[in-house]
C-alpha cells in the first residue's frame, strides 16, 4: 500500500486499540520506503491484567481473521468505510504484546527497518549485543563456553545506549528522511569501524544479506563508499568497552560474581571429568552411580582433606566441592584418594538406595 493509505491504516488503528492498553504505538518504518505491507504494533498491557482475549480484540478491530503465535497476534482488518479503498480491501496488522516497562525497548529496537540489525553487527566484535530485553556487555571468558550465560544486562533504556554508543539521540529522535542520513547516524556513533562490519560469518548474517535489502545496501555499498567518514577514528578495545560498561552502569559486582561462580563451576566440572576417568568403568549407567555417590558421601574438611561421610548430603548445596579439595591438597592427591575409596564410596550409595526402597514398600504394606 501507499506511504499515505499506511499512515491512515495506522492512525486508525492505533486510535481503536490505545484505550486498552498503557500504550500502543507503531515503530517507524525504515527511510524512504515507498510500499508497505504489514502494519506492526507494539502494546504495553497493565501489570498484573491478563488483558484483552484475541477474540475480543478481533472484534474491536473488526477483523475478518486472526491468528496468535506466542505474544503476537495477526488480524486480517478492513478499512472503516469512510476510508474505504479498492485497491486494498485487507490489510494486515500484526500486534506483539511487550512486558510492563518494555515498550520503549521494542520501540527502539524496531525503528527503522533494519537500523538495529545493522547496528547489532558492528558492536558484536565489541562485545554488546542487543535483545529484546535490552542492552548486555558479555564476558569473554564465559561467552566461548556460554554465549548466553556471559552477558550481563546493561540497561533497555534508549537514551542510555545512544549515549553509551555515542549515537546522537536527538537526531534519532527527529527521524531520518533518507536511507543516507541514516546508514550516516549509525557511523557516527563512537563504537563503529568499518571493520567490524566484514565480520559476516554467522547464518544469521548470511541470511539477512539475501533477504534484507537496507541491510545489504549497508554493507555491500555505502561501508565501502564512505570509509573517509571514519578512517581516522579510534575505537576502543572490546576490553576497554567492557570497563566503561562496568563503571558506567555500576556492574562490577555483579561482574565479578559472575564470573567467579563461572570459574568455579568450570573447575569443578573439569576436575570431575578427571574423576570419572581414573574410576575403571566402562558402563556408563555404573559410572554415573559412582559419581553420584562421590558427591554425595565424600566430605572436604578444612585441613584434614576428603574423608568419606558417615550420611549422605542429597542437596547439591551441600555436597563435596572436588575443585576446592584440589585448591587444599592437589589434583594429584585428590584423584589417588578417589582411587582408594570410590568402591567403598559406591557401596555406601547401593546400601542406602536399597534401604529406601525397604522403606517404601513397608510403608505401602502398612
């Protein structure tokens, strides 16, 4: 449809659809499109309500279909009559509901056409990446293990990240009327390097490269054309992005925890894989019931080493530290103690599974 026809679908239709919700507001569309499709929103629903049913807001829309896959929902709605148009009876209006507080997030993220996928390119070698639920710096040390367990949340404030990203956020807020002007914004942020955006070697980008045409034009044309705007500039270091996200937004803590329940959780992993090797079982089902068993009856006393439990600690919370047994006596005398005494260790366990079960069948008889 027309730039002109888009606008009335929209206006309408957020007009029926605000006194619903907190709020409902549609993204711009990307600079200098000339053919729309989809019309998208964005719904801000009260804390705590469950909301309209699609049922219900299918019949505020008057819609002729509609169909929801997890917070979205699409309706096939119609023009009221005194904007009727011929030449698109239907047109089709995709509404996704975001969390209380979120709105201003999904708006940002969605402006633009393909602004946010771009810009999520250049900053990747960096070490941000933008979701839906905001703004994250991630740890290098945990990301080549746990991509998504080493990020740590940032902020989903707007202003925030235009001003961390050196992106001028009163020019966003004013729009883009070209293409240019805004392919122009993105480069003039502190963080982008024209370098950064060879980088394509992940599906996802492949992907966009064929299917989204800004994004292409991006990369393929106008990085290539402009080099001259940022020859010159100096971007930091992903480390050096990673301490301004630390002091910026007050996350050091949180970082430093982070990475030592990581460090101590990959300890622990590894000196158990070693475990398991020096314990000569060849059936897997055996030597999962020896692992067990080695954490729940083995016992690290401060200066007297491991010594074989005369319970079981059943909670995780509870159970052997082999990582800390390592850091008190060495790996070496750690994995000649399991030598010694994983059998009698595995006994403990069967005795006890056994006695349970005793336990259970006496208490159906009776």
């Amino acid at each position: 449809m027309s730039p002109f026809r888009y606008q009335q679908f929209r206006d309408h239709f957020l007009q029926v659809l605000n006194p619903y919700f907190i709020k409902a507001a549609v993204p711009p569309e990307a600079p200098e499109k000339l053919d729309y499709g989809d019309i998208d929103v964005l719904v801000e629903q009260h804390f705590g309500h469950r909301g309209l049913s699609i049922q219900q807001i299918a019949s505020l829309l008057q819609a002729k279909r509609h169909v929801s896959h997890g917070d979205s929902m699409s309706f096939a709605v119609k023009l009221p009559s005194e904007l009727e148009d011929t030449s698109v009876p239907f047109a089709q209006l995709d509404i996704s509901t975001c969390r209380q507080g979120d709105l201003e997030w999904g708006f940002f993220m969605n402006s633009y056409g393909d602004l946010w996928q771009i810009i999520g390119l250049t900053i990747r070698d960096l070490g941000l990446t933008a979701s839906d639920r905001g703004l994250h710096v991630r740890i290098p040390e945990i990301e080549v293990h746990n991509a998504k367990e080493s990020r740590l949340f940032m902020t989903h404030d707007p202003v925030l990240t235009m001003q961390f990203m050196g992106l001028d956020e009163k020019r966003f807020g004013a729009g883009f009327n070209t293409e240019n002007e805004m392919f122009a914004w993105i480069a003039g942020g502190r963080l982008f390097s024209g370098s950064n955006c060879e980088q394509r070697q992940n599906s996802n980008d492949r992907q966009r490269l064929r299917k989204r045409p800004q994004f292409k034009r991006f990369l393929d044309e106008w990085v290539p054309n402009n080099q001259h705007l940022w020859i010159k500039k100096q971007v930091p270091s992903r480390l050096q992005v990673l301490q301004e996200a630390l002091s910026e937004f007050n996350l050091q803590s949180v970082y430093n925890e982070r990475l030592q329940r990581w460090q101590e959780a990959n300890a622990e992993k590894e000196i158990m894989s070693k475990i398991a090797s020096t314990i000569p079982l060849d059936n897997s089902e055996k030597l999962n019931l020896a692992m067990r068993s080695m954490k729940r009856w083995t016992i690290l006393s401060s200066g007297e080493g491991l010594s074989v439990r005369s319970e079981p600690a059943m909670e995780p919370h509870y159970q052997c530290s082999f990582s800390t047994a390592v850091a008190e006596m060495g790996e070496k005398n750690v994995l000649e103690w399991v030598r010694i005494h994983w059998e009698d260790i595995v006994e403990h366990e069967k005795q006890r599974v056994k006695t349970t079960k005793n336990e259970r069948d006496a208490a159906k008889r009776s």
